[in-house]
C-alpha cells in the first residue's frame, strides 16, 4: 500500500512539475512573440509598423528587424531612428538599409542615435531593413524607437540641413569653379561661415518681391543674399569725388542704394539686419604715385579672398557684394559663366577698391562672363546688384529652387 502511495504521489509531483515547465515555456514563448511580433504604434501622425517588434533580445550572431513609417498627417514631419536601454556594445555594429533610397548607414552598436531629422512628406510610407551584428554571440538587449521631433526651421538651420556642408578643403582660388561644390564651411576666429560656390541651384530665396540668391552664412547666423537680377540703372560710384573719399558711405552709389531701400525694402525693415560689410582700403604699396590696396595682391595675385575684412569696416542695411565674396563663390580672373552669380548681360560693381591712381579711385567688378576685372574707375557706369542681410530669427520653407525658392516669415 505504501508503495502505490509513493509511486501516486510521484506521479501527481511529475504532472505537477510538468505543468509547471509547461506553463513557463509558454509564458518564455509569449514573450518571444511579443518581442519579435509585428507591431503597430500611432506617435504624432506617424504610423509605424514593426514587423518584427522592436526588442532586441538575442545572442545570435546576426539579428535583422523591419520596419516602416508613414505618415499619417497632413503636414510633413520629422523622426528620429535611435537604439533606448542598450546593455552592451563592444564588438557589435548595425546595418541600416533605407529601402526608398537604397541608403546604408554601418556604425557601433555604441552609436544610438542611428539617424535623425529624416522628413516625411504627408502620406508617403519609408521602409527600413536593420542588421545588428553579434559575432561573439554575446546577449545583448536594446529597444527601437522611433519619434517625431520638432525641427528648427530657421532659415541657417534648414541651408544646413538641406545642404551637407564641407568642411573648407584644400582649395585653390586662381581657376573659376564650374562644378556644383554646394556649401562649402570655412572657420575662422569669428566662427563658421559658410558660402554658396560654384553651379548652385537651391540657393533661391523670394523676399519683399524680388528673386535673390543665397550667398553665405556668416558666423552670429545671419544670412547675406544678393539680387539675382541687376538693377536697370546703371551709375558711377562717385559722380565727381573732388574731396578724393574712398568712403562707400559718402558715394553716389549708396545713396541710391539707400533710395532704393526706402523704395523697396523699407516695409520689410525688421527682417532685415544692419550688418557689417567690408570696404578694404588699406594700402598696400606705392609706384610711381599709384596707390595699390590690398585686393590688387590678394585677389589677382595670391588668389586667397578674406573671410574676414583687413580693411574699414561699414554697417548698413545695404550695400554690395566685394570681390572675396565673388571669388569664394565660383569667380577668377578667367572667364566662368557657370556659377550661380554671373549674369550674362552687363558688368557689374563690387564694393572692392584695388588702387588709386590720378586722384581717382579703381574698382573691381563682375563682367558679363562671369570674369573679375580690376581697374574700373570710379566715374564709369556699371550694373547694380543690392546686396543685403537677413536676421538670424527668420523661419523658412520651400526647396531654394527657382520654382520653389525659399520664403520667410519671423519666428
């Protein structure tokens, strides 16, 4: 009798155990499921869809999970792809394939934030492939996510989102630059600045009624634009100069500058900045009683423009571009009718002296093949083109086309 009871009570703790290893391998394999099941979240109007959940709980060498996001809104929208609560790194990278694009970001599991302020126009679904790579085996645990962030829409913010800047290389300035270099970053004490150079063509902006393009940003984050047309009028720099001023603030050319600001521009005052602009009169050498400034050498010489001005120093809503900024922009001494600045119909001035001679002052200018040409005294007639600086607290939309050029609002 006591053996039928041992072995009845062995058999219910065998059933009883039983159940037990049953009831954690399903509950082991509910959250399997749960890790690896597709999944749908709705997050700020996107609509994203794990196919393969978002948990990564593995110690395989290689683990791959996909997903799409689409949105679901009116309006297009910013995300963020990035990895939340990672246990280990060391020896584990990802692979993320953009299937819209075939575009491939390879970095360290280490590197969470895998892409961030990707837009998504209104409707449009982007799918993605992710390849995690476990050559160790090691257990690893990490969580996808994916969020809508707000975006910056500030008029530096988004050229530099729309435009990878380079970082200022290796780079001579005697030949014309024909080729699409797009924003180019140049550091300097004051900062960065970055500059528009070369064939550009989402550099337009529409402002107060007239077609400009982009120029550069300078360093406190306001934006230089010039005319993308000239003016009709052509006029001298000084009519008569009979007190000999290099001042540009005294010439005739300014004060119909300033006429034409209050003309065209005045309603639209607040955007724009008193800025600072360059009128580089330091001498440079005297020959037989021609006084040679500092662009004669440094422009048609050493071909290095300055980012920053070694000359006075003028503030005004207005003015004109100089030869540096003409040159940083795609212009030589030869002839480049493929940058975004040249304008194949008249030549035009800068703001840029290059000597004085006979009591007269020369100029450099802009000719109608995109050529910089010094020696232009200040008595001839030549095209205008405004140039003029936009604050920094400016919001912006469009593409910088020419059919869908950038358009502002204040912040």
């Amino acid at each position: 009798m006591k053996i039928r009871y041992k072995i009845t009570l062995t058999f219910i703790l065998v059933c009883i155990m039983a159940l037990v290893l049953m009831d954690f391998n399903y509950h082991s394999y509910l959250q399997k499921m749960e890790k690896e099941i597709a999944m749908v979240k709705i997050k700020s109007g996107l609509s994203i869809n794990y196919l393969d959940g978002n948990i990564i709980d593995t110690n395989e060498e290689v683990k791959e999970i996909n997903f799409s996001i689409t949105n679901a809104s009116m309006t297009n929208l910013y995300y963020y792809i990035k990895l939340n609560n990672v246990t280990k790194t060391e020896n584990i990278t990802y692979e993320l394939l953009d299937l819209n694009n075939n575009e491939e970001i390879t970095d360290s599991f280490a590197k969470t934030e895998i892409k961030t302020q990707i837009k998504i126009e209104p409707g449009n679904t982007q799918r993605y492939h992710l390849k995690i790579n476990n050559p160790k085996k090691q257990n690893i645990y990490a969580e996808l996510q994916i969020d809508t962030i707000a975006i910056d829409h500030s008029i530096k913010n988004i050229l530099l989102q729309n435009n990878k800047a380079e970082i200022h290389p290796e780079m001579t300035y005697d030949l014309p630059e024909k080729e699409n270099k797009g924003l180019i970053e140049y550091q300097s004490e004051e900062g960065s600045t970055y500059y528009f150079r070369g064939q550009n063509e989402n550099n337009y902006i529409s402002f107060a009624g007239h077609l400009w393009r982009i120029v550069k940003i300078n360093p406190d984050q306001t934006v230089t634009i010039v005319l993308d047309n000239l003016l009709e009028e052509e006029m001298p720099i000084y009519q008569n100069n009979e007190y000999e001023s290099s001042s540009f603030l005294e010439s005739d050319l300014y004060n119909f500058l300033n006429s034409w600001y209050e003309k065209n521009l005045k309603e639209y005052d607040e955007f724009i900045a008193s800025a600072k602009y360059c009128t580089d009169d330091g001498a440079m050498s005297e020959e037989e009683g021609t006084i040679y400034y500092l662009p004669e050498q440094r422009i048609f010489k050493e071909y290095s423009p300055a980012l920053t001005c070694p000359g006075t120093v003028i503030t005004s809503k207005i003015a004109l571009l100089t030869a540096d900024d003409v040159m940083i922009s795609g212009a030589s001494k030869e002839e480049n009718k493929d940058f975004y600045l040249n304008h194949a119909q008249r030549q035009w001035w800068t703001m840029t002296l290059n000597k004085k001679q006979n009591n007269q002052f020369y100029y450099i200018t802009v000719g109608s093949d995109g050529t910089l040409y010094k020696d232009n005294v200040e008595t001839n007639s030549y095209a205008i083109r405004p140039a003029i600086t936009l604050i920094k607290k400016i919001n912006v939309q469009g593409k910088g086309t020419i059919d869908d050029p950038y358009t502002l609002t204040l912040r």
